[in-house]
C-alpha cells in the first residue's frame, strides 16, 4: 500500500532567507499534521479499501500552515 503526500519543495523557493525559512516551516508543519492523523487512524479495524482511502484523503486534504 502506498499513499502520495505531495506538498509544496521548499528548497525549491526563490525569495528571502526570511520566506525561504517560512517555506520550510510550511513544509514541516503539513507534514507533521499529516503524520499525526496518519498515527491516530484506527489500523486494526481498518480494512485495506478504507485504510486507503484515509490514506488518500489524508494527502488530499488542503493543509494550511498558518
């Protein structure tokens, strides 16, 4: 089973070191976000379909960082 989290590279940003931090804190924050519902998701009463599914919706949701 594999899930795609895409977000945003941020060594790929081109601005100040002050946003590119900010890019990087973004970055860090949508994934930790990301992780802790991953952790907290039911696994054993999940069957594989709806494993994937939170999984997808987990990716998809549209993370805010601020």
């Amino acid at each position: 089973m594999t899930a795609h989290w895409g977000i945003d590279d941020p060594a790929a940003f081109v601005g100040s070191e002050r946003d590119h931090r900010a890019a990087f804190l973004a970055a860090y924050t949508i994934l930790e976000r990301r992780l802790g519902i991953f952790c907290n998701l039911p696994v054993r009463s999940l069957d594989r379909l709806s494993l994937q599914k939170r999984l997808d919706d987990i990716g998809a949701s549209r993370d805010s960082a601020a």
